[in-house]
C-alpha cells in the first residue's frame, strides 16, 4: 500500500518538492525503492530505518523531479 499512497501524493505535488513517508512495514524499503527507480519523474534521496516509541519506523525521501 505504500507504492500507491505514495504515487497519489507524489501526483499532487510540484516538481522540486520533496515527500517524506513514513511506513512500519520493512517491505515499504524495496518496494519504494523499486518503485522510484522504475519511475521518471521521482528520486528517492534517502531511506531511513529508525526505532519510534519501541516500533520500528522506515522514512522515505522522495523528490518529484518532473510533471
């Protein structure tokens, strides 16, 4: 569910600007990272692995680099 949550946010945005999300499934790494490497107009800057209240959260950087 990442991929398409973030593919509707990324849809919204202005070339520049960069989306962060945050996701607990350790999947969402290679799935983002696939998904923005398969993908023109998207960079995925930085994957961020992090321990939140006891719970693991994984933060992704996306930038959107083209309409």
């Amino acid at each position: 569910m990442p991929v398409v949550k973030t593919k509707q946010a990324i849809d919204e945005l202005d070339p520049g600007s960069v989306l962060e999300v945050l996701a607990t499934d350790p999947g969402s790494m290679s799935d983002l990272e696939g998904w923005a490497n398969s993908t023109s107009s998207v960079e995925l800057l930085d994957q961020i692995e992090a321990e939140t209240d006891g719970e693991t959260v994984y933060r992704h950087y996306i930038r959107r680099t083209a309409e």
